[in-house]
C-alpha cells in the first residue's frame, strides 16, 4: 500500500489540493522521503513473507536462506547504511 501510494505521488498531489478537506491528508516532502525510506527498510520483509508463506510448495529448505538475508539487510540498516534520520523525525 505505501509503495502505492508513492508511486502515485504526483497524482495524490493533484488530488489533495482539490479539497480542502483532503488537504489535511497532504504529506510534505519530507514525508514523502521517510514514507520511500521506510518503504525501502520494510520490503525485503514483505518479500520474505511471500515466500515462506507459499502453501502450493514446500518452504521449509528456504527458511535459512530467507532468515540470513533479512538478517544481512537488517544488519545493514544497524550499521546506518540507510539514513535514520529521515525514516523518523522527532517532533
């Protein structure tokens, strides 16, 4: 859904400023950046979840493989390979 969302970016733009009760709704440019880097952060464990959730295939042999690159990825993020400070901003 947040992938949605900011692929359609240009067009929630348009359709925000056509109401002023939407409005309310409208990120600014700084959300945008933390919705697409939380995006980034998130995906592989979606992709993760696709996989090991098949129910026409047997999974279980790639339960390891899965585990050591989220593991890799997420180890990554601690290292401060993706920017934290614009997934979150303290207000």
């Amino acid at each position: 859904m947040i992938q949605r969302e900011i692929n359609l970016c240009p067009y929630c733009e348009h359709f925000y400023s056509e109401s002023q009760e939407l409005a309310k709704y409208h990120l600014s440019p700084v959300e945008w950046g933390q919705a697409a880097n939380l995006m980034h952060l998130i995906e592989p464990l979606s992709k993760a979840t696709e996989i090991l959730c098949g129910s026409k295939h047997p999974t279980l042999n790639k339960a390891l493989p899965v585990y050591l690159v989220l593991m890799k990825h997420l180890k990554r993020v601690q290292r401060g390979l993706y920017n934290q400070s614009l997934l979150m901003q303290v207000t």
